[in-house]
C-alpha cells in the first residue's frame, strides 16, 4: 500500500512529540506544552491525521494533569518523576531501553551498550547515516532516540513520496512544479530533515536506496517489526502502571496507541 507524504509527515510529527514526552526534560519545553494545552491538541491533531482511536481528554491521567496549569509546577513533577521512572537509583522502575526489556525477555542479564538488541540498534542508526549525538554517550536504544531514529525516516519516506508524485504529475503530462502549498510542506520537511546530523560531511547523506531494505519505507517497517513493537508496548504498560505523575500515564497511553 502506498504512503501519502500527508501520513509519512503525520507519523513523524508523532514520533517526534513521543520522543519529547519521554526524553528528561532539562529545560521547561515540555512543561510549557503541556501547560498551555499545546501538547494535548497536537497529541489529538496527530492521531486523527493517523486515524488512531485516542484523545488526550480521554486518556488514563488528563483530568490529574490539567490540574496543574502553571509550567514551573508541571516541570517540578516531571523532573523527579522522569528520574525514578528512566534513571532510578539503583534502578529504573521502568527502563527507556530495548536492551534492557529484551533481555529480560529472554531470561538473561541486562546490560547496557554491550548487548545484540542495543548493537543491533547502533548498526541500523548508522546505515541510517545517523550516529550518537555530539557529547552524549547515552545506549542508541532508548525509547526517545529510537522514536527520533523513526522520525527521521518518516521524514525521508515523506520527501520520497512528494518526489513520486511530483515524477507522475509530469508522466501524466504536467510540469511536476508543486504547489504554493507542496513548495511549504517540501520546505518544513527539508527544515526538519536539517535537525539531524546526517553523516561525517556536509552533503553526506544516506541515499534512500541504501537505507536498509532499499528505501526509507521498508528501513520504517523492518524497524517497527524487528525492534519497536519488539518492546515498546510492554514498556509504555509499564509507565501507565507505574508513573505517579499523571502526564507519563496519558503520553505512554499515547506510544502504545501509536505502536500498537
């Protein structure tokens, strides 16, 4: 079945809202978002765009969250929360890693970097033409960096999609030029393409048919397949079971719907 670039930009607007809502939140982005209903509307617009059955008034926690209106109360519950549940001390009530939750899976000792699942993961990034972000050396299988690696391919398949029709148009007799509003979609998705740091070199970008399996499509689905859906719901399960602020509850609600 054929993509639109409408659904590949849908799909890659909510990976990178997901990722948001996972990652620790340093600063007050993500407490602003939430504060100013920012978050909730774009959650809903998004899943309507990809036609999943959920809204943010109706998902486990809203009501608790809209209690807290201003941001600096909401980032104040967030950042401890985000520590017990992703960080912990000793250990993460509920681990952002794949490693970790496919391990545990199969019955063996977790560890961190050193294992096929987070390796599995780091290879894939790179024959993506993505690498671990300038001064971090944080596991490329955390749930926030996965959902940017799918981002980021959905972000490709959209362009691809919008070259596709552009190429028809013009076997179908027209000029292929696109319209005002093709020209600003092919913009916001060439400035969002801009975030990522592609390659070693300026221009040294992954061509799409050297993605894995020969296009940012199929490199989307085999990622999906062999690895999201591998641990993602067990995950966001776990974030609704154990999360004690209510925000954590409606945005893994959210990654499983997502997910599925």
């Amino acid at each position: 079945m054929t993509v639109s670039a409408d659904l590949w930009q849908a799909r890659a607007a909510m990976c990178e809202l997901l990722a948001l809502s996972f990652r620790y939140p340093e600063d007050k982005v993500l407490a602003e978002a939430i504060a100013s209903g920012e978050w909730g509307e774009a959650a809903d617009e998004i899943a309507g765009a990809l036609g999943i059955d959920w809204t943010a008034a109706a998902a486990p926690g809203a009501a608790e969250a809209a209690a807290l209106p201003d941001p600096d109360d909401i980032q104040k519950e967030l950042r401890p929360e985000a520590t017990r549940l992703f960080v912990g001390a000793p250990e993460a009530a509920c681990s952002p890693y794949e490693g970790v939750w496919r391990a545990k899976a199969e019955g063996v000792q977790p560890l961190l970097f050193v294992n096929p699942h987070s390796m599995a993961v780091e290879r894939f990034c790179k024959s993506c033409g993505l690498g671990r972000p300038e001064g971090t050396n944080e596991p490329l299988d955390a749930v926030w960096t996965e959902l940017e690696l799918l981002e980021y391919l959905a972000l490709r398949a959209a362009a691809d999609a919008m070259d596709a029709e552009a190429e028809a148009d013009v076997e179908a007799g027209g000029d292929g030029a696109p319209t005002e509003e093709q020209a600003e979609q092919y913009e916001e998705i060439g400035d969002d393409l801009d975030t990522f740091d592609e390659g070693e070199e300026p221009g040294d970008v992954v061509a799409s048919t050297d993605l894995p399996g020969g296009s940012p499509e199929a490199a989307w689905d085999e990622f999906v397949a062999e690895h999201a859906r591998q641990w993602m719901p067990q995950f966001a399960a776990a974030v609704q079971e154990e999360s004690r602020v209510p925000f954590y509850a409606t945005a893994a609600s959210l990654l499983a719907a997502f997910i599925g």
